[in-house]
C-alpha cells in the first residue's frame, strides 16, 4: 500500500472511530461514582490514543517515501490497542452482544 493510500485509509478508520466516540459520549450517564469513573477513563484512554494516530499520521505525511514504513507500522500497534480499547469499553456499557467496533 502506498504512503498515500494507507493516510487516507487511516482517516477513514479515525472519523468512523470518532463517531463511534460520540455515540458512546451521548449516552445517558452512569448513576454509579466507580461506572461513572471507569467510563471517563476509557473516554480519555481512547481519546489519547486517537490523538497519538493524527500526531503520527502528520510525522508519517512529511516523512519520505522510504521513511514513512515504521510510521505505518506503529500507527497500525496504536491502531489496534485503541479498537481493542473501545471494545472492551462497549462490552462493559453494553454487554458482549453489542461490543466490537466493527
């Protein structure tokens, strides 16, 4: 896959993940202190990690075409931890049924 290709690729996946994000942020609030906790701390787990993908992806956009290769493969580490995060998120809101973000 060519530099260009995979940034666009990863964007797509990065608005999808953003709007799953805002889903999970509309939902009615835990009564509960420690759910209420839990929820944020993944809320800001997942958006960190989001943040970590646009940081490296902008590192990967100026990067020359031979150098851009180890961008793609961390990228692609965070990439995986953030939808395993969010999964993980989604089974304990809403039970394994409905986990997984895609």
């Amino acid at each position: 896959m060519v530099k260009q290709e995979f940034l666009a690729e990863m964007e797509a996946k990065l608005e999808a993940f953003d709007a799953k994000m805002a889903q999970l942020a509309a939902r009615p609030k835990p009564k509960g202190e420690r759910a209420r906790l839990e929820r944020e701390k993944s809320y800001f787990f997942l958006k960190a990690k989001r943040d970590e993908i646009r940081d490296q992806l902008k590192q990967a956009e100026t990067a020359g075409d031979d150098g851009w290769s180890k961008f793609k493969t961390s990228v692609e580490h965070v990439y995986a931890d953030m939808v395993r995060g969010m999964d993980e998120a989604c089974n304990r809101i809403d039970g394994p049924e409905e986990a997984g973000l895609y």
